[in-house]
C-alpha cells in the first residue's frame, strides 16, 4: 500500500535521478500523478523549471493556481505552448489554451 511514508521518498528519487529516469509504470496513474505533481512543485521551488515541466507532462498535475500560473507563463516564454495550454485548461480557462492553440501551435 502506497502511503505518505512511501510517496515521500519517491519524489526523492524522481528529483534525484530525473524524471525521465524513474519508471513508476507498477504503480497506479493516481499514485504516479501525485509522485510526479509533489516532484514538480519542488522542482519548480528549487528553480528547475524544465524538469518541473517534464514532470507536469508525466503526470496529471493538480498543483493550486498559484504554482501553476508562472509555471504557464514560463511555458510561453520558452515556446512551450502546448504545455501552457494545457495548464490553462487544467486552471479552467479554455480560452487561453485554444488561443495559444490557434496563435502559437506547431502546424
């Protein structure tokens, strides 16, 4: 059983290793998205916004609005939009993300 005991150390070793370096497949998409969400938190704090992204990718990410919004515009001065968009649909703003989609996507 997956408990906060156990996640602790698991966002330790994803921030340790890199978030593309773990495989945490034998575990549950619930537990994986909180892993990956409590590593990007500590990343982005740490200032490793990248890998904080790459960690918002693995997971689906439920960080409060405060963290997520300079994670977003981040993503936009970066050329991250697809990445941006997707945090501005999870903040509930779908507008943004379609115009990010309809300005800025690759085509």
């Amino acid at each position: 059983m997956i408990n906060e005991a156990t996640i602790g150390p698991l966002v330790k070793t994803v921030i340790a290793r890199g978030v593309e370096n773990v495989d945490v497949s034998m575990l549950s998409q619930e537990v994986q998205d909180i892993i990956f969400t409590r590593s990007a938190d500590e990343l982005f704090r740490q200032g490793k916004k990248i890998e904080a992204l790459a960690a918002l990718e693995r997971g689906r990410f439920n960080l409060p609005e405060h963290i997520l919004m300079p994670i977003a515009e981040y993503c936009m001065i970066t050329n991250k939009y697809e990445a941006a968009a997707k945090i501005y649909e999870r903040l509930g703003n779908p507008a943004m993300a379609a115009f990010l989609r309809a300005n800025f996507a690759k085509r």
